[in-house]
C-alpha cells in the first residue's frame, strides 16, 4: 500500500469518527515534488459553521508561488443528497481518489505545470484545488471521468485570499499535525497513549524567556525537569495521557504560551506503554 493510499485510508476513518485526523506523507510520484514536499490533513469549520476536512501539499516551493500568482482552479465534485450525512460530509469519497490520480498525472496538467495544493472535503462536495502556470482544459478530462455519486464541474477561483487561508495551516495545526504523527507510533507498539505518564516537552529561547514560560504553564501542571545549554533551552515536564484528544486540549496552551515569550517549541517525548511493558495490577 502506497504512503498516499495510507493517508487516504486515514482520511475515511477519520470521516467516521467525525475529524480525528491523521497524517501521512505523500507518495514519491506526487506531481512536481520537492525535497520537502508533503502532504498534510487538518480540520476547519466552514462559514456556515459545517466541518471541513483538508487534505493540503505543503513544502512545495513552485505551488506556493502558483498559488500566490498563477491560476487557481477549483474542481467542485458534489455528492448525491442522499449520500451527506448530517454535518455535511459527503460519503463514498474513496470512488474520487482515481479522478485524483488521474489529474496529478495527466500529461495536459505536467505541461501546465498544474499542481494540485488541496482537496477540501465537506458541504456535501469534494473539492480539488490546482494552480498553473498556463490555461488548462479541465472540463474535457471530467467529461470522461464520470464518477459514480458525484457530479463534477470546475471554475476559476474567484476569492484567492480565501483559498490561501484555507490551504495555509496554521500554527497550532502544524504543531498538532506533529503530535498525531508521535501518537501514531505510539500505536504501532501497542500504546494507545490512554494512561498517564511523564511527558517531556522542550524548548529553546532566551533564559528569562523560558522562564516566564515556566511561570505561564504551571498552573496547568507543567514544571521543570531541568536546563540545557549550547543552546539554551529548558525541558518541563507533565504527567499526562498521550492520545489525541489530550494534546487537542494541551497543544494550544503551548502555542499561546510561545507565541507570547517568544521562544521555540521543539516538542515532547514520552515512554512507550504497551501491555508487554505496563506495571502489573492488583495482587
């Protein structure tokens, strides 16, 4: 199974449990890669306050200036009614991936230097983004990609600064996108991060900086480990459960605590817990 297959795979499931979302890097046949090309999901809420769920390229440098300044294309691929459930989320998106295969490698797209930046899912619609250098004939590749449940149109995006806001993590989604990929090793070796354990968290910065931050996040049960030098940087430590939900309540604590002492945040490590490894209970 293919890295994109695997991301892909992760996406549906993260449909079923209502934006749980992973990450995986894309696979090494992405069109236009760069050494630092990857793709990357998070979740958003839409205007009308419906989830969105976006699967975005990140670390390309020629889609970043395409986006900026070269053509932005929306394919808009609308469910049947009957296949969106409640929150808008369009089922059966899986039938879409081959469409998707088939644009990043058409060779119309190579020549256009078209990429495709993100794939948006909610409100009842897949939608693929692109950007390129020079025009493309998108309807005639649809015309002949029919899709079972779905139907296809393109457009020209009219409001760019919105589609940059949308395919731009944030960082607090990049530092939890970071997260779940520690978590996800952790469920590799059996550990579901669900009990608590010392976790360490690190960072960098001016001393009296990273003490102020000490300061901040003591009273959500942070405190010292213990200093490092060459460079300069302070480890504090928490006990805590590992799993998603717990760094989707404490990974913006950090950010905001950061953010305001102006110092590195260079993430957290913690001992692995599988049944092999946990103490035993009872008598």
């Amino acid at each position: 199974m293919s890295k994109m297959q695997k991301l892909r795979r992760a996406i549906s499931s993260l449909f079923a449990a209502l934006l749980l979302p992973t990450n995986s890097q894309a696979s090494s046949d992405a069109p236009i890669p760069t050494d630092t090309d990857r793709w990357m999901v998070y979740d958003r809420l839409a205007d009308d306050g419906r989830p969105l769920v976006v699967l975005v390229r990140t670390g390309n440098a020629e889609a970043t200036a395409l986006l900026q300044h070269g053509v932005a294309t929306a394919i808009n691929c609308r469910a049947d009614a009957a296949n969106v459930n409640d929150q808008g989320m369009p089922q059966g998106t899986a039938r879409l991936y081959s469409l998707e295969d088939r644009l990043d490698e058409a060779p119309a797209l190579r020549s256009a230097h078209a990429i495709r930046v993100a794939s948006v899912t909610g409100q009842g619609q897949r939608r693929m983004y692109f950007v390129h250098r020079n025009p493309v004939d998108f309807a005639s590749i649809l015309a002949s990609s029919e899709v079972e449940g779905f139907l296809c149109s393109t457009s020209e995006v009219s409001d760019r600064q919105a589609l940059i806001q949308l395919v731009t993590p944030t960082p607090l989604e990049i530092q939890l996108n970071g997260d779940q990929e520690v978590i996800a090793n952790l469920l590799k070796n059996g550990d579901d991060g669900l009990l608590p354990r010392k976790t360490d968290f690190w960072f960098y910065g001016e001393k009296a900086a990273l003490s102020n931050l000490a300061t901040h996040l003591k009273p959500f049960g942070f405190s010292i480990d213990h200093w490092t030098t060459s460079p300069m940087g302070l480890v504090l430590t928490r006990d805590m459960p590992v799993d998603l939900a717990s760094f989707r309540k404490t990974t913006p604590i950090i950010v905001d605590g950061t953010t305001r002492y102006d110092v590195t945040y260079d993430g957290w490590e913690t001992l692995v817990i599988s049944e092999a490894s946990a103490p035993p209970t009872g008598n």
